[in-house]
C-alpha cells in the first residue's frame, strides 16, 4: 500500500530540525532503538497539586503505546515493551502523516468517542487495530534530535507544532497550566476517569518519577 505524502519531506525535516535546536537541552543524536526506551510512568496520588508549575491533561481509558517512525518503518510498543504493530496496522497511516522524517511519539491508542475500559480495548484491539485515534502527549524525539533532556513545556510545544502541521492522523492531547484542582472537579463531573497532572519543567525519565501524578475520580458505589 502507498503512504506517500505531497509534501516535500526535507524541507519539513529542516523545519524540525531547526525548532528542536531552538529547544534548550535537546541534543542533537541517531534515533533510539524502540527496543531500548521505556516509558514514563505517572504515580498515583490522592490529589491533583496546584500551583503555575504543574499542567493538567484528562486521563484517556486506552493502550498505552510509544510510536516510532523511521522514513517509512512503523512501530507501535505498548508499556511492557510489547510489540503491537501488526495488530495497529490501521493506524500507520496515521503516523505516517506526521511531517517528520523520523519521530517517537508518546500517547495512547483510544477509540474516537472514548469511554472504552482498558481491558476491553486491548480485546478489541487484538482484533484488526481499525477504527481507533492516536492521542500524542509527548514527543522524544524528532529528526536529528533526541528532546528527553528537555523540559516537558518544551517537549508540547513543539509536538503540538509537529502534528497540526500533519494530515489530522494524530491527535495532540492539549492540557491547562495551573488551576488543578478546579479542572479536576470539572472533568470529573463530565465522567471523565481521571486526572494527569505533570511538572511543565519535568524531563523525560523512563518509569515511575514524582514529576507525574495521577489522580483518578472518585466513582460512587451503587
């Protein structure tokens, strides 16, 4: 099948290139391996801090996976470091249309109304991998440049570039700065599952770190 894209991919390559090097502590290095990144972990916390330094995004029931685009290889790695990309063939294209050259996205795989329960979609997603969005809230790295050393508002900011400057395969999980508590409240109230609350000057350290929290809702007993 033919992914090609109309668009001129060394000018976007120089484009990337040239905002990752604006970024402070990004260094300039060959991708990384799929097989030797792990994942950021939030611990679980009993409330959602507040305060300028902290950014909040909505919790997302999906898989959790780390996306990998070298030219034209794809690979989807869940959070066991676990090979999922035959069965997310439906989303290569996805990834495809991100206008790098080589990339590493961090997200979630969930499906487009949401409200799934994890388990259910693992089942679901064994089957064909159709029918499902790619979320990206982080971004590693970026043609030429390995961005783990950067600071997480940095990170974001430059993602967010990336991806709307794609065809609309990959959707950017935006987030609120500040206000934890009150967006906590909110987002429960409209039946969300949770809260991720992250320091915007985190970098990105594999596994669990105190720089990510999670704060699930409360969900009434029947």
């Amino acid at each position: 099948m033919d992914y090609s894209l109309p668009v001129d991919i060394r000018a976007e390559k120089r484009k990337n290139a040239h905002l990752a090097g604006l970024i402070v502590a990004a260094r300039p290095a060959p991708i990384p391996r799929a097989a030797d990144l792990r994942p950021a972990l939030a611990r679980r916390a009993d409330a959602v801090p507040d305060g300028p330094e902290w950014l909040h995004e909505v919790e997302r029931a999906g898989l959790r996976i780390m996306a990998h685009k070298r030219g034209r290889e794809v690979c989807f790695i869940g959070a066991r470091a676990d090979d999922w990309t035959a069965d997310l063939a439906g989303l290569t294209p996805a990834l495809l249309g991100v206008h790098a050259d080589e990339v590493i996205l961090d997200g979630e795989v969930v499906t487009p109304g949401g409200g799934r329960q994890r388990e259910a979609l693992r089942r679901e997603l064994a089957g064909a991998g159709r029918g499902f969005e790619l979320v990206a809230f982080d971004l590693l790295y970026l043609d030429g440049w390995d961005l783990r050393e950067a600071t997480l508002v940095d990170r974001k900011g430059l993602l967010r570039e990336v991806v709307l400057r794609g065809g609309g395969g990959v959707r950017y999980v935006e987030h609120v700065v500040g206000g934890g508590p009150r967006f906590y409240q909110r987002n429960c109230r409209l039946g969300c599952s949770g809260v991720v609350s992250k320091r915007a000057a985190s970098r990105y350290p594999s596994g669990a770190h105190r720089d990510w929290l999670i704060v699930e809702c409360a969900r009434e007993r029947g």
